[in-house]
C-alpha cells in the first residue's frame, strides 16, 4: 500500500511551526558552558589606553548585534571609582556596552560584609569612597580627610598644614569601630598616622592613650596588589599591596604584634573568584542560556593576583559541592606586569624565575599557584585557545 501524502500547505498558508522553527535550530549554536574572568589594567588596557588587540578578542565575543555570546566578567582589583564608571570607561575602551553587573571592583565582595554595615567605620583610599561605601551597604562612615580636621593635631608630616595655633577640644565625633582600606591613597603619610591612630586608641584618636587594644579594631582591606601596570616605561608601579605593607610593618614596629585582618579581598581571595562565579552564572540565566557553566578562563597579566587567584579558585573548586564551575583556568598575556624578552616562556621558565614573591604576606608561597595553566601573548590569543578547547566558533 502506498502511504498517504503529507499535504504540502498552499502559498497562501501558513507552513507548520516545526518547518518555521527547523532552520532557526540548525542556525543556533549550543549555549556556552564556559565564562571568562578578565583582568583589566595590563589586559584590556594600560593606563587610558586600550591594549590593541583587546578590541579584536571582544569582536570575536560578539553577536551581529553586538552582543556577548559568552558570560564576561570584568575582575580589575581597581577600586578608586564606582562600579558604572568603570563600566562606561570600559565601554568607550571595548567597543560595546559594558554594564555595571558585568565589573567587580576589589571592594565588590564587601557588600557581603553585612555584619559591619551598621557600624561605624574609617575610609581610606581615594575616589568616591564615602558613596562606594554606602552603595555596598555601610550606613556610618568616616573619611581620613573628616578625622584630620576633626583632630588636626595628629597630622604633622607637612609642615605646612600643621595648625598654627593649639585648636579647641573636639566634641561630639563618634568612635570608629572599624577600618576600610580601599586603596593606595594620595598622602600616605596622613592615612598611615591616622589609621596607626585609630588602631592604637580603639578608635578614639583624640583621646589620651593607657594601653594598646589587642586584638585591635577590625580591619578589612581591599586589592592586595604590590604592583601594577601603566604608561610608565619602568616596570611597574606601587599598589595598594605596597601601602599594606607600610601600614603592616609599622604597626609591628610600634606595637610588637602583628596587624591582623577580619578580611582581604581582591584578587588573589578566593571570595572575589567566587562571586565573580555567581555574576557569571546571572548573565548566563538572564539570556536564557540553559547549559551549566562549568569552567571558567582567569585571563590576567600578574602571576601574583591573577594566576594565583584563580589557580587557588581551582584548587576551592575541586573540593566544593554542587552547583559550582568544575574549573578555572588561568591564562597569562604578556601585555602587563608579566613581560617577556623574546619567545613566550614555558611553564618551567615562569616558575623558576618567580623567585622573589611579591603576594600579600597572609597568603602562603606555592610556586604551583603562580604557574599558568596557559601563557598566550594577549587578550586575544587568550580568546582564541579558550574557543579551540571549547570547540567554540
């Protein structure tokens, strides 16, 4: 027996949903099961200045409309601006929209610091600190700038801002119960004093000092990097790593103890990789993208924040529980703080000459950590391999 025919629709009807739908799926590619974390300063750009071939990688990111095809976070240890500047200032930089969600600046991570967010807590660095603060969910904060004028008796590095006559009593300033550090500030003298000062009284500079609190205040510091990378023709220039250790040191050499932290975050933190996990696992949810994310590319130009974050983030990652990235790979360019002389380096080679360690003092050496699990010459290098090991067109 001859089957029946299926009726072929006329040209005035419409043909079934399954045809309309048919080329629609043999066009659309699988949802990514990959995101990348990219470092910024030394990566994307140096200074103002975009890295040439940053634009080139994000056009391979990218839709005919312009939109991501792969969930991107941007993980800069910056932390002097607000998160929609950055997000603008990376717009302009990449050629596309950048949008807050997308950016973790190093202090990102405090908001869920909940437990400090009703105490009253000392500023430091420099930019938007006091509305930094309050959009990570700080309700009483005060700047070094407000503690210097209300006891200016305690700056005297410059000479030229000593006061020239004995001031009246301070009344009326509240007791500081912790202590934020943002960044690297603009005199560090002044924050130094000041910050050694509210540590030494228990957060009542102005008053007469008995004995040393110890334990002291509660500190939480953010981006612990040593060094970074500009414009300069030097190799790198001081971070807020270095500030730390001023402020570290001094503190044990007034004190005999050591400066202790309620919390470091910034890359290389675990915490910082682990919320840029979450960020990176929205974007997939709010563009629909069904496939579970399971590895993460750690794209960074420093081996002691970048590739030991991540690689540390790895390490968390084979130990986690479910509903987590089974991976995360850290890719090194050659565009920023880590530099080569002529052919890209192996493994062996980074390994060996990382011979001083330059990461913050609370975060144990492992040479293993600063090993990349790929060095590429920039961005776009790094781009391309993540795509060729996912199969990714």
């Amino acid at each position: 027996p001859v089957p029946p025919r299926t009726p072929f629709p006329s040209p005035c009807q419409a043909p079934p949903s399954s045809l309309l739908r048919l080329p629609h799926l043999l066009l659309q590619p699988l949802p990514p099961a990959f995101g990348f974390l990219f470092d910024v300063d030394g990566v994307l750009v140096r200074g103002s200045q975009a890295v040439p071939a940053a634009r080139q990688a994000f056009r391979r990111l990218v839709d005919s409309g312009g939109r991501l095809r792969v969930p991107v976070v941007f993980l800069t240890n910056a932390g002097n601006c607000l998160r929609s500047a950055k997000a603008r200032e990376l717009s302009q930089a990449l050629g596309l929209q950048v949008s807050p969600e997308q950016v973790i600046l190093s202090h990102s991570p405090l908001r869920l610091f909940s437990q400090f967010h009703q105490k009253c807590m000392l500023v430091a660095g420099q930019g938007p600190v006091e509305e930094n603060a309050h959009n990570l969910g700080f309700k009483h904060v005060v700047t070094i700038e407000a503690l210097r004028k209300a006891y200016p008796l305690l700056d005297m590095v410059d000479q030229s801002r000593r006061p020239k006559e004995l001031p009246p009593p301070t009344t009326g300033f509240p007791t500081i119960e912790g202590v934020i550090l943002f960044g690297e500030p603009v005199r560090w003298e002044t924050s130094l004093q000041l910050i050694t000062d509210v540590l030494l009284s228990n957060g009542n500079p102005g008053a007469e000092l008995q004995d040393i609190p110890y334990p002291h205040l509660p500190v939480l510091a953010c981006n612990m990097d040593l060094l970074w990378m500009a414009e300069a023709k030097m190799p790198s220039r001081f971070g807020h790593g270095t500030f730390l250790l001023c402020l570290e040191n001094i503190y044990k050499k007034v004190t005999g103890r050591e400066l202790k932290y309620e919390a470091l975050i910034g890359k290389p933190s675990t915490v910082t990789y682990r919320y840029a996990e979450y960020l990176i696992k929205q974007q997939a949810e709010k563009q629909g993208w069904k496939s579970p994310i399971r590895r993460l590319y750690a794209v960074g130009d420093n081996p002691m924040s970048d590739i030991y974050g991540a690689n540390l983030y790895n390490t968390y990652l084979k130990s986690a529980h479910q509903n987590q990235a089974q991976s995360c790979e850290s890719i090194l360019v050659c565009t920023g703080v880590y530099r080569h002389n002529a052919d890209v380096p192996s493994k062996t080679e980074e390994c060996t000459a990382e011979t001083v360690f330059h990461g913050h003092r609370d975060f144990c050496f492992d040479p293993s950590l600063v090993e990349a699990s790929y060095i590429v010459q920039d961005v776009n290098d790094a781009v391309q391999l993540a795509f060729k090991k996912e199969d990714w067109s």
